[in-house]
C-alpha cells in the first residue's frame, strides 16, 4: 500500500481556501439578512408615509378640532391609527398629520386650501344689492359670472362707452348674498392680534438687518414684536416666523420673505418687492409699483371700526381702511377685504389699479374698483369707479377677470361647504 505525502504548504493552502470559503458564505448570509432587514424597515417607513396621507384624506372630509390632536383609526388597518393636528398659519389652514408603524415615524405638513369644480369654476360674484352691474371701456369679465337680478348693462363714462361686443363671455347666474367665508377662518382673522399674547417670551427673537432667518414649521414659531413700526430692510426671513407690530410693518425691496406672516394695523410694501408671504392689517396696506408676490401669498384686511367724525351728522368714518394695489404689481394667491356694512359708501376697500394683476382670488364685502385684471375670480359686494371726479356706483371700468387664466391645479380660499385640497407641502 502506498502512502501519498503532502507538503505542509499544501494543507495550509487548503485551510486557508477553507476558511476563504467561510467567509464569503457568511458574508453573503449576513448580506441577504441585512437587505431583508432593510426592506422590512423600508416596508414600515412606506407605510407610515401612506397612512398620513389618509390622515390628511380624513381631515379634508371630517371636522376635526382645531388646535387639539386627533386619533384616527384606520379601516384598511386596524391595528394602525394616525395622530392629526389643526391650527392656522395666518389665514390658512394648517394640517399636521404623524404615522407610527412599528419603529418607523413619519410626519408630514401641509397648508390646506379649497379648489373649485374644474368645470364650473366662478369668475365673477357681485352680491345683488338691487342695481345692475355696469360695464364700461375695455372691460372683460370671461368666465361663469353670478349678477344681480337686474343683470349687466353697457354704460358710458366721460364719453367712453363698452368696447365689447358681449357682456359676459360666458354664462350668467343671478346672484343673492356674497358668498360665506368658512367661519374658522373669519375667527382666526379677528383673534390675530391678540394671538402673540400666548406664544411663550422664548420664541422672541431680536432680528437684525442683514442677517438670514430660517426656521422649519416642525420647530416652535420664532417672533420679531415692536411697539413701534417695524421696517424690514436688508433681511431674509424664511419659514415659521411671525412679525407683528402694533403699529406699522415697511418692507423694503432689500428685503426677502418666505412663508412668514405679518400683522400690523398698516402695512406697506415698497417698490420692487419680491417674495411670498402673508399681510395681515386692520386699517391699510399699500401695495407699490412693481411688486411680485408669488403663490401662496395673502394681503388680509380685517376692518376695526374707527369712530366717526365728530361734529358731522353723515356717517364718513375718520379713516378709510383699504388695500391699495399700485401699477404693474403682480400677486399670487389672495387679497380679501372684510369691513362692517356702512350707509352710503362710497369710498374703495379694494383698488386694483392699471397694469395690476392677481392671479388667485379677491373677496371685498364692501366695495371694489377693478382697473387691473384678475386671472381667478373676484367676490365683491359692490364695485366702484371714480372717473372725472365723479363716483359710478357698480361699475367696472377697463377692469378684466378671467378665469381660465388661472391654472386649474390653483388652490385658494375656503369657503364653506367647499372641497379641501393640499394648497402646500411645509418643510
């Protein structure tokens, strides 16, 4: 019998593609449990990300609290539930909506908006206050318009007559009563004011010009308060900030503003702005020349009654509160006007001047003089155009509203009964 001798160098070899061997199978082992784990983990996360969407899905649908957190249980999963907080942010609806499944949590924000009917969207609403609505010069009002029962007229002004060759280009409806802003919005706005009074004295912050603010809307709002007027210049605010002042915020075209909210008694904003934000006011703002405001912006007035005249026996007030909107302005979003009803009143809330342009919507319960153009639509409860130093009650002169226009993914004002829609995804 003959005996085969190997080399001591040969066993070792052997060992060493033995042990090789090993670790690649571990290693492999190890790999398939790791990317099993992985995709169990990514499974969950998918998850919890799908199921605050239906988080958001129940709070367009439901009533859920305002600025209290709901528990949600979920149909499709019973064992899953979703956690949704309500507030504002300025006028806007904010949803919070918060997903745990297993180890995995997932919170998204939005700004909530409402959007009309692709096929039946408004371009007009003139409340009926037993007078036609006139239209005069290069008027164009395109789209489904709701008058009064008088209906629409073509009228003459200092020897300009109607330059169209329809009224309406479109279909007409006969109007009753504006129709209602959602009430929790109507209270958010009369309660602004005196909202700071509750943000705790941590969240204030001393601003300086030249400096760049951000702040994400999952942390504590940062406030900048004065007693005094605030002017913005050479400043960058960004996200969930909040300046307030008691008396008067200017913003300077140095300046840059994201998603922040103001609130003022006046607010002016100067020449050559650019930006997006929400202006809250109780007796003006002044919107100059060449203003860009993107969506979603908001310029809010939320009229306080300022006594009258003493010594005079007609009702004129001592001040006019108004929005004022200069030439070749540009706005993005919303401008609303809400005042008391006044007798004979012949004074604008709302001015949208030449060359002026809203895309969005604009909601006067007083009254509006329309020399620029709406892409959207436009609720007022009267119009007003001073001419020659005359007043021409319900009258539209060289105004244009049009709503198609307006793309129809545009998500806006909510008011009630109206269908619910993601206006903005925060940060």
């Amino acid at each position: 019998m003959r005996w085969l001798k190997l080399k001591a160098g040969a066993l070792h070899l052997t060992l060493f593609i033995v042990v090789v061997i090993a670790l690649l199978l571990s290693a492999f082992i190890l790999l398939v449990h790791t990317h099993k784990k992985f995709q169990v983990q990514t499974d969950f996360l998918v998850e919890a990300a799908r199921n605050t969407n239906k988080g958001f899905n129940y709070a367009f649908k439901n009533s859920a609290p305002l600025n209290d957190t709901l528990q949600v249980q979920l149909r499709e999963v019973p064992d899953r539930t979703v956690k949704i907080y309500r507030d504002y942010w300025g006028v806007i609806e904010r949803v919070t909506s918060v997903s745990q499944t297993k180890n995995k949590r997932f919170t998204k924000t939005a700004l909530i908006g409402a959007k009309q009917n692709e096929n039946n969207r408004t371009a007009l609403y003139v409340q009926d206050n037993n007078k036609p609505l006139v239209v005069v010069g290069n008027t164009k009002i395109e789209g489904i318009a709701y008058v009064p029962k008088q209906g629409v007229k073509a009228g003459n002004i200092s020897g300009q007559s109607y330059h169209g060759y329809q009224l309406i280009y479109g279909q007409t409806r006969t109007s009753n009563k504006l129709p209602k802003i959602a009430i929790e919005i109507i209270s958010q706005i009369k309660s602004f004011e005196n909202q700071i009074s509750k943000i705790p004295q941590t969240q204030f912050m001393e601003f300086k010009d030249g400096e760049s603010y951000k702040n994400s809307f999952k942390k504590p709002v940062k406030v900048m308060f004065s007693n005094s007027t605030i002017n913005l210049n050479s400043i960058q605010l960004t996200g969930h900030i909040l300046v307030q002042s008691k008396t008067r915020i200017v913003v300077e075209a140095t300046s840059v503003l994201k998603d922040v909210v103001l609130i003022a008694p006046e607010i002016e904003i100067k020449n050559n702005v650019k930006g997006y934000f929400q202006a809250i006011a109780s007796k003006n703002i002044r919107v100059a020349s060449n203003v860009q405001l993107n969506y979603p912006s908001a310029l809010v007035l939320n009229e306080k009654q300022l006594g009258y005249q003493h010594g005079t026996t007609n009702n004129n007030y001592l001040e006019t509160p108004s929005i004022s909107i200069e030439e070749n302005a540009v706005i993005k979003g919303l401008v609303l006007f809400l005042g008391e009803e006044k007798p004979n009143n012949y004074k604008v809330q709302i001015e949208l001047n030449e060359n002026a342009t809203l895309y969005g919507e604009l909601y006067c319960n007083q009254n509006t003089e329309l020399k620029g153009t709406v892409y959207g639509t436009v609720f007022s409860n009267n119009f007003i155009a001073n001419q020659s130093g005359s007043v021409y009650q319900n009258h539209i002169y060289n105004g244009n509203i049009i709503i198609n226009k307006l793309p129809e993914e545009y998500v806006g004002l909510v008011l009630n009964d109206s269908k619910k829609e993601v206006l903005k995804w925060l940060y």
